[in-house]
C-alpha cells in the first residue's frame, strides 16, 4: 500500500496503520520539512480524531500548544468592550484547540510511523499512478533515479496540489473569495500565551494564534483583487504594519513592533473545492484537501483531514478494500463538508467582507447574536464535529434571516 503525500493527513493515516501487518509506503516530495505555511489549527474535534488515530503525542512532540481563549476584536465594537469566548468547555475531555508548528508535527508523525515500521520515503517526486487491476507507483527518488511500487492500494493525501486525483481525472469547482497571508514570528512575549484573537478593520480580517514561549502564526485575510498585496522586498514590514489597528488594545502596536520574522511570508488564494466527481476508485482512496477543501478562513482544514485518514485506516484494516467498502465514508464526508462549507459561507459573509455595508452588517449580526445565542450556532463548526452542531443552523430559513436581517 501506498500514501502519497507526507502532510498532516497522510502521515496520520501511516501511523494509523501501523502494526496492522500491512506493507505501507508513505511518499513524500520533500527531503526535509520546513515551514511553508500550511494550517495551524486544530479543532477539538480534530483531536478526538487524532486520538483515535493514535497521533496526539506526535503532536505534542511537535509542539502542539493549547487554546484556551478567544477575544473577538472588530471595529464594530470598543476595544475595552471585546468579547472573549472561552474554549475549554464544549468538549471538556479533550480541552481547546491546539496550535503548531505545521512541519514540526509532520516530521514528528513521520518520525513516528517510521519507527512503527511504515517504510517513509522523503524527496520523492514526480509520482505518477500506473493504471491496471494492481496499481503501479512510478516516483523520482532523492538520488535522481525512477523507482516502481506495485501497490494494492494508493491513498492520496497531497492536498490542493490534488496529484493523484488528477491523474484520475478529477476537476475540482475551485472558489476563491478572499486572498490570504501567513507569517510565523516570535518576540511576542507578552502576548496571552493560551489566547488567539480575530477580528476585522478597515480592508483586513486579521488572526493571530500563538503558539508559546513567545511564537505566534499571525495571518491577514483581503480582497482577492489585491493580487500584489504582500509581495515585494517590503513585504514582511508591510504586513506587519496592517496590524496597526484601532480595534486592537493597544491599537496593534504591541504586534507591529516586537513581532519578528521567523520564516517566510506565504499569500495565496483562500479557496474552496467541490470534487466534480468521485474521490473513490478501484485501488484509490483521497483524502484531505486532495478528495475536497473548504475556505481556509474556517480553520477546519486538519480537523476534516484527520476524520478522512480515520475512515480510510478503518476499512484499510478490514478484509475488503472494495469501492462499496468505503460507502460510509464517501457518504460521512459529503454530508460533512456540505455543513463545512454552509458554515464558511456565513463565515466569510460575515467577517471578510470590507466596506461601510460590510461594517454595519457586521455590527447588525453582533446585535442579533448578543440578543439571541442561536444566531451563533455555525459557529460551533469550529469546535464540535459538523455532525453534531444543531439541525437549524443549516437551513435555508436561517440562513436567509441571518444574511438578510444583517444586510
């Protein structure tokens, strides 16, 4: 069996299989991890998940680091006058969110799977999916020479790059609703070690998760037609100045002059994609990002990753690895992403839009969640698995008399 793609899912699902007995390959195209500014947040959700694959010490190895507040800054409302959340309580077994280095988990997983016995083979490249009854992995190794697998099964898990289901023939309805940057620091001492905050000023939605002893991944949301935004020799002292904001306690400052880089800033297009077709086949499995993402702005990307390995690993271990044998997943995971998406819809709507509508819609929707806590229930999407937010929060009646009495 081969996994293709050494990420947060992939090497999840290769220590989910470990000392199953199965002969596992775990490919990955880089020969060393590094920061590349991938997700950093981890749902509660996404750590019963991780629990049950096996993985949580991997991550805090990896130093995985919890969340237990969240302060709402906007510029709809006083900074004095913030409201904060705590995010202990909704899963009291497993706590708040974590936080981490995205490359530091994935060696640590790696690491792990390795020493489980999964044979984990970094720098491999050009991986292409023969075709046939018993699927061949053709890959460019790390010394420049091809090399074959013959594999019962393949799992994808390369994420957006979506290698193996494009092979396939899987397109991907790709949306884009807001451009994104991402950049590590540290210096941030005096920053609430345990305490992320979002809000929304003037043309950015920005985020700041810390992640210990004085390391935070800070991130900006825009317009996606400023395509130029954040790029150039300026970039770094550009972005850290847009935290220079009145909503902030200390109108941002704090952040603008003791955040210094500790790796490279990273824009992108924050999408979403619907697979326009299956994400099954003889012999292949996606999962991750690669089988279907949500907008990034949800923070549910790993969360939805880890259920997907979960499934997979679940009838991998099984007797039969037939196309019907993987039903439930297929049938879990678009009923999941259906209210994933449903929830980042509202999300975005909500708070990555910019403008003088934009802000009254905004400081609308906090009168109405203030009067009524229902109108705040996608909300939960971020903490508790989809399946289990309320059946309301989904309905074209909610939907319409949030959007509509925000407007």
């Amino acid at each position: 069996m081969v996994i293709v793609g050494g990420g947060i899912g992939g090497t999840a699902l290769a220590c989910g299989l470990a000392g199953s007995g199965l002969e596992v390959v775990l490919l990955e195209k880089v020969a060393q991890y590094h920061d590349i500014v991938r997700g950093e947040w981890l749902s509660p959700w996404g750590m019963q998940e991780a629990r049950r694959l096996g993985v949580e010490d991997a991550l805090a190895a990896g130093g995985a680091w919890e969340i237990r507040e969240w302060v709402q800054w906007d510029e709809t409302t006083d900074p004095d006058e913030a409201g904060s959340v705590d995010l202990t309580g909704l899963l009291p077994e497993i706590g708040g969110p974590q936080t981490f280095p995205h490359h530091q988990v994935c060696e640590q997983m790696a690491f792990q799977a390795a020493d489980s016995g999964i044979e984990v083979i970094l720098g491999a490249s050009r991986v292409e999916i023969g075709r046939g009854d018993r699927r061949q992995v053709h890959y460019t190794g790390a010394d420049g020479a091809r090399h074959t697998i013959d594999a019962g099964f393949v799992v994808g898990a390369t994420g957006r790059s979506n290698i193996v289901g494009r092979q396939l023939g899987l397109k991907m309805d790709l949306t884009v609703h807001h451009r994104g940057a991402g950049l590590l620091v540290d210096g941030l001492d005096e920053w609430p070690s345990d305490t992320q905050a979002m809000g929304t000023e003037g043309d950015v939605m920005f985020m700041v998760f810390p992640q210990g002893y004085g390391t935070a991944r800070l991130y900006l949301n825009y317009d996606p037609a400023h395509t130029r935004r954040y790029c150039g020799p300026d970039a770094v002292t550009e972005f850290l100045e847009s935290f220079r904001l009145r909503c902030l306690a200390d109108r941002g400052d704090y952040i603008a002059d003791h955040a210094s880089p500790v790796g490279e800033l990273t824009v992108w297009p924050s999408m979403s994609g619907v697979p326009l077709g299956d994400f099954v086949w003889d012999g292949v499995a996606l999962i991750g990002d690669e089988a279907g993402s949500c907008d990034t702005v949800l923070g549910t990307g790993l969360s939805s990753a880890l259920r997907d390995a979960r499934h997979v690993r679940d009838v991998l271990l099984g007797p039969d690895w037939s196309v019907d044998a993987f039903s439930e997943y297929v049938r879990e995971r678009g009923a999941r992403m259906d209210r994933l998406h449903h929830g980042a819809h509202i999300y975005h709507e909500l708070f990555v839009e910019f403008g003088e509508y934009a802000v009254a819609r905004r400081r609308r929707a906090r009168r109405l969640m203030s009067e009524n806590d229902a109108y705040q229930v996608t909300g939960l999407l971020n903490m508790i698995a989809p399946e289990l937010v309320p059946d309301f929060g989904f309905s074209e009646f909610f939907t319409e008399r949030l959007l509509l009495e925000t407007r």
